[in-house]
C-alpha cells in the first residue's frame, strides 16, 4: 500500500507544480529586454567598444605614446605617431597618432589599454552591438574611434 | 462515384487543416512555454511572430537532404512518412461538427464513420510505432537505436491501460439500451446521464496520461532524451524528414486532444451547436476547436511543469499503477453498467 500513497503524494507534488506554473502564466509579465528595440542595461563599468576621446576645445587627447598598444595583451592595438604641426596642432602634446587601429577580432576587451593611457584617452566604452557583415568592418579606423556611435544602452541605477 | 470524390476531398481539408494546425501549433507551444518561462516567444517574424510557423516551414523545406552513408536507404526515407501518416489517418472518425442538411443534401464533418471507430483509433495509434522504431534501426545508430526500442516498451506498455479504458467507455454506451456501439459518431449522438459524465470524467486524468505517452509527450519523452539520447530516434535526421517526425508528434498531440475533447467533453456539442441548422456546423466547429485548444494546453502545461521521469519509473508506472487503476475501473463501469443499465 505504500506504492499507493507514493502516487497520491506523487499527484499532490505534480498539482502543486502545476498551480506554480499557472500562476507564473497569468500573473507575471516576461522579463525579457527585446534589446535591438529597447536599450540593453548594462553597469556603469562596463567594457565595451574602444572610444578615443578629446579635450573640449576639440583637440584629441590621444599623444600618441604607444602604451596602449605596449600594455595590450593581445596585441589588438596599432598605433603610428607623427609631429604635430605646431601651427594647427592635433593634440596638446608634441605628437599625436597618424594611425590608431583596433582589431575586434583580437580584443578581450580586458581594458589594459585604458589602465595604461596617460591622458585617458582610450576608453571602454559602452556600445555593445559590435556585429558586422564583413570581417574587415571589425578593424576600427581612428575616425571610428573618434566618433563612437550613440550606445544603445542605460546604465542600471542600483549598484 | 461521388461519394469517393468527396470523401477525397474531406480527406485534403483534414489534411490541410491537420498541417496547418501543426504549424500554428508549434506557434502556440512555443509562445506559451514562453509565457510559463516568462519570455516573449517567438515575435520578430510578422505581428506577434505569427509568420514564424512560416519561416520555419520554409527553412525546412530548403534545407539540404543529407542521407548519411551508413544508413538502411530505403527505411530510412520512409520512416517519417510511416510515422507520420497515421497520426493523419486518426482524425478520418472524428466528427469536427454536426451534419450540414442543404436541401436534401447532407454534408457530414467526418471523413468516415465506421462501426469500429474506437478499435481502428487503437489500432492506427499502434501503427504509429513502427515508423519510430523503423526510423531508429535504420539509423544505424546506438542512440536512435535506443530511443526507438525505448519507444516500443513505452507504447506498447501505454496501449495497456489506453484499451482499458477505451472498454470501460465503449461499456458505457450499453446503457439503456439493447447493444452499445464503437463509432464515435453514435457515441456523440447517445445523451448521457449526468452520473455517467462525472463517471467518465474520473477517467479523463488516466485517459490523458495514456494519450501523453502516446504522443511522446513530456514528461514521457523518453525516445528523444536530450542528456542521454542526443535525440533519439531522430538524431540521423534533418530537414524535411526530421520535420515530418516532428509533425509527427505535433499532429498527433492535436488527434490525441480530438479524441478526448469526443469521448470526454462532448466533441462539437455546446449551446447553439444544433444539427439540422445553417449556423449549427459552424458554431459546432467552434465549440470542437475550443475544446481541442483547451486540451492543447493541458498537455503543454504539463510540459512547462513537470520534469521528464526516469525510464524504469515509467514502465513501473504504467504496470503498477496506471494498469491496475484502469483494470479497476473497467470492472467498476461493468458493475455500473449491469446494475444501473
């Protein structure tokens, strides 16, 4: 007989399973973000495409060092430095950078390259729709990297 | 003459009504499995994702047809098609609505009603096992080869307490009156008592298990364990003929609903559904999808909510428990019969 009551409290579990899910059905609203539609929320650290940014009065901070490119661990960084010419200069600095490359396709996104910036001029930052239709696409231009595109997200508020 | 012709062409709406009711049934589970999940399902592909049923028809059939080298040709192509088709041939004796009387012509809803309704769906849904089991040998696969053999203890060790209480049924149609009957058609015809409605339905929970198993439904879908078969039977599989297998279950969870929704709650009968009337044939139509929708639901219900048993838990279910419950409740319904009736 005890087989028997194995079953009904079987029955019992499976019903009370049952009136969980139901509940679940009629009562809470999904969860999902439809993220291409609505802004994914990220945290206010979070990682994301390289951005070079630039002092107020437009001149680029970037001076290029090279220690970005030292400090990356994957060697995803090119930089070429030039002379700036002193009449229309590029950047506050003696030089600045002829060429900044990022490769996506070699980036762990660790953001060594930012630690190592002297004048935070390379940033993390948060556009996280990096997905293209060629591989070339994933080799970002300096002119990419200066005008990063509007992130398509909202910081969470509760950290 | 005629009468061929237009029983060939009853056969071509069912069918076309039967795919398409796959394909939006697949629609329907996965947007309700999404709900119990709370997700979204399925919504890029037209207003409410409703085009998704569609597109996946579509990437389907325009896959590439790869027979793997080591395969048995011939049954392999035609396991699909043998599990397919009697999921499809089922419905022929369930009627979807009253009789249309246009003049003195009379259109009946079902494709054929024979006098031995209930023993051919036993019958047929026997069949349906073959085109498993023919699908996981000819694989030439251990894991097909498992679920399919899986499959056939299951179905087998199912159809027990499945013809159990299909008599228990057929048994009831004895009362008060000099012989019952096996069509469905006659069946939906008899008034019942309001005793003998509440009787039947204290069957309908072991009814529904029998058919879950039946259809390979979770929490019986054993055959297609993900964590130990890969797929089962269908792991040699793709495109068009994985899709029919899939069809396969989906149909014949909609023929399993369609029987219960005859035998338990009254097939197309609800209020306004009169025969003899212009408008009875559509409402009663109405009230057979609403009922066939309903049961739909249970089974995907049970799905989001209980886990997949083990295998031996299974087969002692069926033979400890389910069996000598509907033994138990067939001799109860001969009692009731004889003395009641």
């Amino acid at each position: 007989m005890s087989g028997f009551k194995d079953v009904l409290d079987g029955a019992a579990e499976i019903a009370k399973a049952m009136g969980f899910t139901l509940k679940t059905l009629v009562s809470e609203p999904p969860v999902t973000v439809e993220y291409p539609d609505e802004p994914m929320t990220i945290y206010p650290r979070f990682r994301g495409r390289h951005e070079l940014r630039r002092y107020e009065n437009g001149l680029e901070r970037c001076i290029g060092c090279c220690l970005c490119e030292a400090a990356c661990p994957t060697g995803a960084i090119h930089v070429e430095a030039a002379e700036n010419d002193p009449a229309h200069p590029t950047s506050p600095g003696e030089r600045y950078a002829s060429v900044y490359e990022v490769n996506l396709m070699r980036c762990i996104f660790c953001g060594d390259c930012e630690a190592a910036c002297p004048t935070e001029a390379v940033v993390l930052g948060h556009t996280i729709d990096l997905a293209v239709y060629n591989r070339r696409d994933m080799l970002l231009t300096k002119e990419q990297l200066l005008n990063p595109p509007d992130p398509n997200t909202v910081i969470r508020g509760d950290w | 003459m005629s009468i061929v012709l237009l029983s060939i062409l009853k056969s071509l709406a069912l069918i076309i009504l039967l795919l398409t009711g796959f394909a939006y049934l697949t629609y329907y589970e996965r947007k309700l499995l999404a709900r119990f999940h709370v997700r979204r399902g399925p919504n890029r592909a037209g207003p409410f994702g409703l085009l998704q049923p569609i597109a996946d028809a579509v990437k389907a059939i325009f896959k590439e047809e790869i027979v793997p080298g080591h395969v048995d040709k011939l049954i392999y192509i035609v396991a699909p098609a043998l599990s397919l088709i009697p999921a499809l041939v089922i419905f022929a004796v369930i009627p979807i609505a009253p009789d249309l009387r246009l003049g003195g012509f009379t259109l009946q809803f079902h494709v054929a009603d024979i006098n031995v309704g209930l023993l051919y769906l036993a019958a047929i849904a026997s069949v349906a096992t073959y085109g498993i089991i023919l699908g996981g040998w000819s694989s030439n696969n251990n894991y097909a080869l498992l679920g399919s053999l899986r499959t056939a203890a299951q179905m087998i060790s199912y159809e027990l307490p499945f013809g159990l209480l299909l008599a228990a049924i057929i048994l009831t149609t004895n009362i008060g009156r000099e012989a019952g009957t096996l069509s469905l058609i006659e069946i939906l015809n008899q008034p019942r008592p309001w005793w003998l409605w509440l009787w039947l339905w204290l069957a309908f929970p072991m009814f529904f298990i029998t058919m879950l198993a039946e259809s390979n439904r979770s929490p019986f879908d054993l055959p297609e364990t993900e964590n130990e078969l890969i797929a089962g039977f269908q792991v040699e599989y793709g495109g068009i003929k994985f899709a029919l297998f899939f069809m396969a279950e989906y149909i014949s969870m909609i023929t399993g609903s369609a029987i219960m929704a005859t035998l338990f709650f009254g097939g197309w009968r609800g209020p306004f559904a009169d025969p003899g009337t212009w408008y009875g044939p559509i409402v009663g139509f109405g009230w057979f999808f609403l009922k066939v929708v309903a049961l739909l639901f249970v089974y995907i219900w049970v799905r989001a909510s209980v886990p997949r048993i083990r295998y031996d838990q299974l087969l002692q279910f069926c033979w400890k428990v389910l069996t000598p419950l509907s033994i138990g409740y067939l001799v109860l319904t001969a009692l009731i019969v004889v003395f009641v009736g």
